[in-house]
C-alpha cells in the first residue's frame, strides 16, 4: 500500500495539519509506503518541519513545476486564479496514479477524480484548521473518502449539511497539537501586553481590509502594549484576493514603511513563525476576524476581541461562533475604550472559551497524529 500526502500551495501554512500525520505512520513502522509530495512554495516548511520532528525521516518528493502557461494565467491574474496549482496536478499525474491514497489538507485536489479522472485513488481530508466559516462545510467538504475530524463542532456541522459519508469520518483530535513547542525568544525589549492581530484573507470577512492600517496606527501610538501583526499567510500573497462564499474581492495593500520603524511593534507576513503556533502561544490578548487561529490562541484563555468592520449580523450565525470568544468591536474608535486598561478575562468568558475549545477539539492521552494515522489504516483495511 502506497499512501501519498500531498502539499500543493501558495504557502506553507496547511503543512502542520497533515505532516505529522504523515511522521506518524512512519514512526508506527507500517508495512505502507508513505511519499511526501511537495510543490516549492511549501517545500521549505515541510523540510523545515520534518527536521525538527524525532523520527524517521519522511521520503520527500518535489513534484514537477506548473507549466509556464499556469504561472501566467496566475500572475496576469494578480495571484486570484490557482491556475498554477491545477497544474501542478494535471503535470504529475503519473506520481498521483501510483498511489493508493493521497492524504491532502485543501480541496483542489478533488479534481484528480473529478477532471482527471482518477477515481480509484483514495482521497483522505485532514482539514486545516477548525474554525466556523461557511466553506468549511460546504458540498466539496463532503466529497472525500475519508475526512479525519478535530472534534464533535466538525462533526456535528457536516452532518447538519449533510456531507458526512457513513464509514467516511473519523474524529481524531488536533495533528498540529503535536508538534513540538516553539522556541521562546524574547520578541520586545519592553515587557508589557502583548497583543496578536490576526487578520484572515478572505474579503468579505477579513478587518484589514477597511480597518488594518488603522489598527496599526493606534498601536504605533501606544506605549503601553507590545503588537505582533501576524496575518494570514495568505493575505499578501497574492494582489487581488477574492472570497467565494460569500463572493468578495479584496485589493492588497501591505503595511506602510513606518510601521516598521517602532520596536514594540512586529511584523511578519510570511515567516515560519506564522505556521508553528509561536504568536499564538506569546501574546496576551488577541485581535482577529474570520481566521480559525483564535481557537489555538484559546486552548490558553485569554482576552480576545474581533473586528466587524463589515457589519455582520453574527449573533447566532454557526460561521461566527468563535466570536463568542471574546467581545466584537464595530469600528476602530472601540479600540481606544477596548484598550484603556489592560483587557482581563471574567470567569464567564474563561468558561466559554473552554466550552468552545473542548466542542472544537477532541483532545485524548494519545497523540491526536497518532490517532489519524491509525483512521487512515482503517479507512484503507476496510477497502
């Protein structure tokens, strides 16, 4: 048995959602053959990613480039059609039809069975993330063999779509739980609150698009909280960005050159730090919108506050549940009222958060990758 694990993307940030997956059959010493695809966008990361794991080193395959033509397509379109990643498919294959399943934290792979015709090939989700919006749960969610799930909140959302397959979900826990801890460097040279903004891409729901700069300037001004702007990878990677459900475009715009210069200030838009959980883990208090990170900053409860700037009617809408993490703020003058003292969690908000955490994610004894890999061994005994 042949079981590929497929990274095919812009960025490195869907990788601690599958990989460790992928390290654990191995340190289980089965029988199967396990291959690690990788396109070069998410090479460095897997590599980087495997080196730090204890183990067996993971057979690591760069997949053949897109086509010149794809690249093209991609940039003439300011990065908003993947056609570059359809290629990367369509160019390899021979690679793909050699496996008996393809392990994959994203959805584009599901044209391998549904354009290149593929259809023997096992396609196993492991997700990536598990936050509450509306993509996460619509018809392509339900089209794979097997989707390995972090918790009942998945679970239960799947179902009430109906795109739960009967023998076709497992709920495993939280892969990315199990790597190793970050290293602690200190970040600032004052210690004081640190704040995490946390931006998601998506333009119908992202803050930065009509709040984020604002966002920076008021903590520019402040010298009584530290900032780490940690957005989305995704959100600078590509000049025009566009949202599906519901169907947005956003025009990207990076931070200003002054928003550099303040050393309470940091700002990473693409590094390694972005995808090992090391922000989430330093910062206080947490600012966000749409992305499901605030469910990592909250295995810790602490202080959280999103941006609404789009005025969303979010009180009992399933795809803003994470909201009621913390407290919503409509517009940027709310921050200075938000901010005057230092922000504390109340006992009440300690336990939704822990209410939410615990629906979210089924975490047990055993390690959560260790659990997948034994679901996919399963999954492929029962075939």
């Amino acid at each position: 048995m042949h079981i590929g694990f497929l990274f095919n993307h812009h960025g490195g940030h869907q990788v601690a959602h599958a990989l460790p997956v992928a390290l654990a059959l191995l340190r289980r010493g089965t029988n199967a053959r396990v291959s690690v695809l990788v396109s070069e966008d998410c090479e460095g990361e897997v590599r980087r990613m495997a080196a730090a794991t204890p183990g067996p080193a993971p057979e690591i395959i760069r997949l053949h480039p897109p086509s010149r033509l794809a690249r093209a397509a991609n940039r003439a379109s300011g990065r908003a059609i993947p056609a570059d990643i359809v290629s990367t498919l369509h160019r390899n294959l021979d690679r793909f039809r050699a496996l008996d399943a393809l392990v994959v934290p994203e959805k584009t792979s599901l044209m391998l069975k549904s354009i290149f015709g593929l259809e023997a090939l096992k396609l196993i989700h492991t997700r990536h993330g598990a936050g509450d919006r509306a993509i996460g749960f619509d018809k392509a969610s339900g089209r794979f063999d097997l989707v390995l799930l972090s918790g009942e909140k998945i679970r239960d959302r799947l179902a009430a779509a109906d795109q739960l397959k009967e023998g076709g979900h497992a709920i495993v826990g939280y892969p990315k739980f199990d790597l190793a801890p970050p290293n602690r460097p200190r970040l600032f040279p004052k210690d004081q609150p640190t704040v995490l903004y946390n931006p998601h891409p998506s333009p119908a729901l992202s803050s930065w698009y009509r709040m984020g700069p604002q966002v920076l300037d008021w903590f520019a001004r402040s010298d009584r909280y530290n900032l780490i702007f940690a957005p989305h990878v995704m959100l600078f990677k590509k000049r025009i960005t566009a949202s599906l459900s519901p169907f947005a475009l956003g025009w990207n715009r990076g931070p200003r050159a002054d928003h550099y210069e303040h050393d309470h200030m940091l700002i990473d838009t693409g590094g390694p730090a972005l995808f090992d959980m090391t922000y989430t883990d330093a910062a206080d208090i947490y600012i966000g919108d749409a992305s499901s990170q605030v469910y990592e900053f909250i295995r810790r409860p602490r202080p959280c506050f999103f941006l609404n700037p789009h005025g969303h009617d979010w009180q009992g809408n399933p795809d803003f549940t994470h909201w009621r993490a913390g407290h919503v703020l409509d517009d940027i003058d709310q921050l200075d009222a938000a901010f005057a003292e230092e922000p504390r969690l109340t006992p009440a908000m300690r336990e939704r958060q822990e209410s939410l955490f615990a629906y979210s994610f089924d975490l047990q004894e055993r390690p959560s990758s260790e659990r997948a890999a034994e679901a996919i061994l399963d999954y492929m005994a029962r075939q």
